[in-house]
C-alpha cells in the first residue's frame, strides 16, 4: 500500500523585527516568490494607536495586545484554510510572538536586522509613514530577540530587498 506523502502545506510567516528594518520591502516580496496571501501589520493597528506613534509615543503591552490578536486571527484563518500566509508584524517581544502562536501555532518567525545606523537612515529617507524616526530607540530597547525554542530564524537585512527576500525563499522551500 502507498502510504500519501507527508502534506507539505504552504508556511505562515511572520516577518519581524523594529522599525526600518524593511519588513513590508522584503515580505511582500517573499510573499511574492513563494506565491502566498501578504498582509501588512500597520493595517491592523487602531487608529488610537497610530496616533500614539505618530505623536512619538510608543505603544506599550496593552496597546499591542488586540492589535497582535487581530493579526493571529488573520494568520489563524489563513492556517486553517492552508493557504500559507505572509505577515509583516513587528513582534518584537516574546510574549507578543506568543500572542501569535497562541493563534496560529505553525508560525515561523523570520527576524530581520541591520545596524542602527542603517535604520535611522533609512526611516529619516522614507516618506509618507506615520512612524517618526524618534521611535527606533524605544524599538530597539523593546525587541526581545528569538529564543531557541522559537520557530524561526535571522536574516541580515541590510542587502537589497530582493537578495534578502531570495535567502528567505530559498531557506523556506527547505522547512
Ligand atoms: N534592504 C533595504 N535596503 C535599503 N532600503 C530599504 C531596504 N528595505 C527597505 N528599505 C527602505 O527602508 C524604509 C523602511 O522599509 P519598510 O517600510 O519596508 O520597513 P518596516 O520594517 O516595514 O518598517 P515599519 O515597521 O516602520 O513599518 C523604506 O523607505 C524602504 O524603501
Ligand atoms: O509594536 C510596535 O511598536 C508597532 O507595531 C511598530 O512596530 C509599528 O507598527 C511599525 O514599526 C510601524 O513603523
């Protein structure tokens, strides 16, 4: 008897990490390559809360927690249709990844960094976003990095979006 192979179901991926470190660049375009619904996580924020941050005032634990529920219920809907998922999603403490798993307990988490310096350069060069560049440092102090434990893995954004977004196709069609 043929026993079926493993069902290999497309991922759901949360793209993480502060400010500027070109999450919505690179995840559309891996949602792109990999043929998977994208979604922004900017979209989901109340309109409280992106006036919060536009006045340069971080969100804290309570902000963040119906705004992280709202994407795990996208990411959850999109897991059980298994249709696969990508997310642009800051993340950037644990318990807020926990949130995310709670719901969709598949997630994999990629983390993209750069050097402060590139950050701050390039969120003083874009245009038209509500998030001041005053917010890296607050950013920088909340991100809690990935744990061993966590599904996921880093990647070094500092190259072009689209070298990035190759190494993050290729390590995903590895998974
Ligand atoms: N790899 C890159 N090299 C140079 N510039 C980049 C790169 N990735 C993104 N950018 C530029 O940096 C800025 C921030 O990118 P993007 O908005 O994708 O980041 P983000 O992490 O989603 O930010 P936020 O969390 O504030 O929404 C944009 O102006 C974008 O065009
Ligand atoms: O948790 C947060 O502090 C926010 O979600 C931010 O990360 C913004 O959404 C994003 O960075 C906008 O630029």
């Amino acid at each position: 008897m043929v026993t079926p192979s493993a069902e290999r179901r497309p991922p759901c991926i949360v793209v993480i990490g502060v400010a500027g470190t070109g999450k919505t660049t690179m995840a559309r375009l891996l949602a792109r390559r990999l043929d998977l619904p994208f979604a922004e996580g900017d979209d989901f924020h109340s309109a409280a809360d992106i006036a919060k941050m536009s006045a340069g005032t971080p969100l804290d634990d309570a902000d963040r927690q119906p705004w992280l529920e709202s994407i795990g219920r996208w990411l959850h809907e999109h897991e059980a249709e298994g249709t696969g998922a990508v997310v642009a999603c800051s993340a950037l403490r644990r318990r807020y990844r926990d949130t995310l798993r709670a719901a969709c307990p598949s997630a994999f988490f990629l983390h993209l960094t750069a050097d402060r310096a590139v950050l701050a350069e390039r969120l003083l060069r874009r245009t038209g976003h509500f998030m001041p560049r005053s917010l890296l440092a607050s950013q920088l102090a909340t991100l809690e990095p990935l744990e061993p434990d966590e599904r996921g893995a880093v990647l070094d954004a500092t190259p072009p979006p689209e070298t990035t977004a190759d190494m993050a196709a290729d390590l995903l069609r590895q998974l």
